[in-house]
C-alpha cells in the first residue's frame, strides 16, 4: 500500500495542510464539559473541553460545518469563557490559546475532542512561573465558551511519553502566544468577534 493509500488519508477529519488553511479561521460557540482530567493532572495543562452537542461552528469559507467534519490538528486562535456578568469565568476577557482538534494518539482516545488551552497574560498570577506561560485557572464547566481557531500549527502526533507531549504543547503554547501578537486586520477581527456576543458569523 502507497503512503497515499493511507488509511489515514481518507478520513474526512484528516485533510492535508493546505486544506485545512482554507478551511480557518473557524469560529465557534459551545459549553464547556467535563474532559478526561488528564490535561491538569497528568500533564499540568489544563483544557477547557467544548461540548460537542451544544457546539456551533460559525465561520469558515463552508458554513454548513459540524463538529464531525472539524479537521484534527493542533492550532491557536483565541478564546472566552463565561458571559460579560460573570465575573468567576471572567466573560469579559479574551484570551490567546493553543488547541488541540482530535483523538489524542498519544492516549488512543475513541472520541474526538476540542480543547484550547487558554494562555494567560504575562504577570496575571495563574501563568506557571516556566518559561512557556502554560495557565491553571480553575474550572470552567457549563459555562458558555467561544472559540475562534485562526491559524494550524500542526498535526497532532502521537509521543512516546508524557515528557514529549508536554514539550511540544509548550511549544504550541510559545507560538500561539507569539501569532496571536499580530495586528493584522484579519487576526484582528477574530479577537473582536471572540469579545462580542455575535451568534452569526
Ligand atoms: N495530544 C496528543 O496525543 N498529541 C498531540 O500532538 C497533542 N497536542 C496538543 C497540543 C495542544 C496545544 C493541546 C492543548 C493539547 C494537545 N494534545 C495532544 C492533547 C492532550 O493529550 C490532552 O489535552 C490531554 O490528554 C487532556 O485530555
Ligand atoms: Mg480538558
């Protein structure tokens, strides 16, 4: 079997690279649920896992999107939990995140997942004092989330040990920080649909 006859290949979730960037950005909306708890056990990087029923996927150039036709792969863009009175989830603030669109080959999982990470600002006491700004920040479940997923970074990989995981989420997580510094009018608009209450795209 060629390596284009891959089963890989022919799953609709696993487009190749370019494809997937014509697909972003991706906005969407959803409640958080509960994941495997892993993220902030295992690995001290905690998720916020979007409720595959509740979820809406509003941007993109095909708008008839679902949850299933999401393609894997781990991305940054940026993210809100919470509604502008809620001071707990703090609706009002727009974070910068890495994502994780998939089945964890590192972990097997059968179901597929969306999971950002948000990042914390520089200073704010939840970021790790490491280098890389990984943010614990409490739990989040059932409150609403919205999710605008910019720009692919790359595919999700399965690692040999927890230690390479981590390594390469706090890579995604350095370069999530860094994309989402641009002011281009595009990143713009995504961080400013993020911030409203849009339920269009
Ligand atoms: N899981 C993997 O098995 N392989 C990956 O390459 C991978 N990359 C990730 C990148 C980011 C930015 C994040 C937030 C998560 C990633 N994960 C990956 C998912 C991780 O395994 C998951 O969040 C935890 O297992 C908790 O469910
Ligand atoms: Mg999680």
């Amino acid at each position: 079997m060629s390596s284009e006859e891959s089963t890989e290949k022919k799953d609709n979730e696993h487009p190749d690279s370019e494809t997937i960037k014509k697909m972003l950005p991706l906005r969407m909306t959803s409640t958080v649920v509960r994941g495997f708890g892993r993220g902030s056990t295992d690995l001290g990087i905690p998720t916020a896992n979007l409720d595959r029923l509740a979820i809406k996927v509003l941007g993109g150039t095909d708008h008839k999107l679902t949850f299933d036709d999401l393609p894997c792969g781990i991305y940054w863009g940026f993210c809100r939990i919470g509604d502008n009175t809620d001071t707990v989830g703090d609706g009002a603030t727009v974070y910068k995140t890495a994502v994780s669109i998939g089945y964890n080959p590192t972990y097997n999982n059968k179901e597929k997942t969306i999971e950002p990470h948000l990042i914390a600002p520089p200073k704010d006491t939840r970021r790790h004092a490491s280098s890389c700004g990984e943010t614990l920040m409490g739990e989040f479940y059932d409150k609403p989330i919205r999710l605008s997923v910019v720009g692919y970074l790359r595919p999700e990989l399965p690692f040999e040990g927890l230690e390479k995981l981590v390594e390469a989420i706090k890579n995604d997580i350095v370069n999530a920080e860094q994309l989402g510094d641009s002011d281009s009018a595009d990143v713009m608009q995504e961080r400013t649909w993020v911030a409203s209450e849009a339920t269009e795209s």
